[in-house]
C-alpha cells in the first residue's frame, strides 16, 4: 500500500566553492515540485531570478526551459511537474542546482530528513527554518554575507515566490 501521507522535508543549501559562510535550511512539502524547491533557494538567497537554473540528482537533469543546444544527448525532466515525492530521497543524497547567472552559482542541495506534515500548517511551507548570509548580489557578482535573520528571509519568500514561479513558468510553457 502507497503512503499519501504528506512529507515536510529538509534540505541543506550551500553555494559551492565558497568560503563564506552562507547557507540555507529549508523546509518544504513533498508534494511540491522540484521547479518549488529551485523558486524556494533562490528567493532564500535574494537572487534576482533572470537565469536559466538545471537541477541534476541521480544522473538526471530537470529543467522548465530545455535548450537543447545545452543538454544535448542527454534525457531531460521537466521540474515543473516533478514532484519532490517522486524523488524517493535518501539521508543525505545530495542534489545540485545550477543557476547560470554571471557567476555560474552551483548550490549544493543536501537531503537531511523528513517529518509528518501536520494538517493547517499548508502556509507555513516552504520556509526557512536555519541559515547564515544574506545572498546573490548578482548585480555587483559578488556574495553579499550581511546580517541574515529567518524572520526577514521568509517574509521575503512569501512575498516574492509567486512571482518567481511566475516568471519562470510563463517561459516555459
């Protein structure tokens, strides 16, 4: 018989090859795509959200926008219809997301653990439960590490998540 029962999942992000400390935990529901998950990092991490992002697990690339040019002789998924469920996810399997802004940012994506979801929580998800650093300063192409507080950083999800998944969604359908 197939659990239904929905999952509230934690993930470790951390931008790679950089020596500051600037890192993200975040909590989301399984039954989020793994495009929601890619929305969630980057609104945690301020980005602007003007590029192209891949994630890859398994030896398997998702995207929303397939440039072919870019996966060539290689099967792509669309992370818009998968579902984080789907992912069968392991302690401690790790997931990489390339964002291809001006710095080429690769974020480390660690899978940690998972707990019941309590019925009447639907909007306290996703969210950011731990982390150090403000974020992307993609306009400068530096990491800006100022003051990070969990409060500030998702009040800045909610209010900018919608609009990223917009944005990218519109392209790619």
């Amino acid at each position: 018989m197939k659990n239904n029962m929905t999952k509230v999942l934690t993930f470790k992000v951390e931008i790679a090859g950089l020596e500051q400390k600037l890192w993200r935990k975040i909590e989301i529901t399984d039954r989020r795509t793994l495009a929601s998950l890619a929305y969630t990092i980057l609104a945690s991490f301020h980005s602007s959200s003007y590029h192209l992002y891949s994630i890859k697990y398994q030896n398997k690339i998702y995207d929303c926008y397939f440039d072919m040019q870019d996966y060539l002789g290689e099967d792509i998924f669309d992370a818009t219809s998968t579902k984080l469920k789907s992912l069968t996810l392991k302690e401690n399997d790790k997931l990489t997301m390339n964002y291809r802004d001006n710095l080429k940012t690769t974020f480390i994506i660690t899978y940690l653990s998972s707990k019941e979801f309590i019925k009447g929580n639907s909007n306290n998800y996703p969210c950011i439960i731990a982390g150090e650093g403000t974020g992307i300063n993609e306009g400068v192409s530096i990491y800006d590490n100022q003051n990070f507080t969990i409060k500030s950083n998702n009040l800045h999800i909610k209010k900018v998540f919608s609009k990223i998944k917009d944005s990218y969604e519109k392209e790619c359908n």
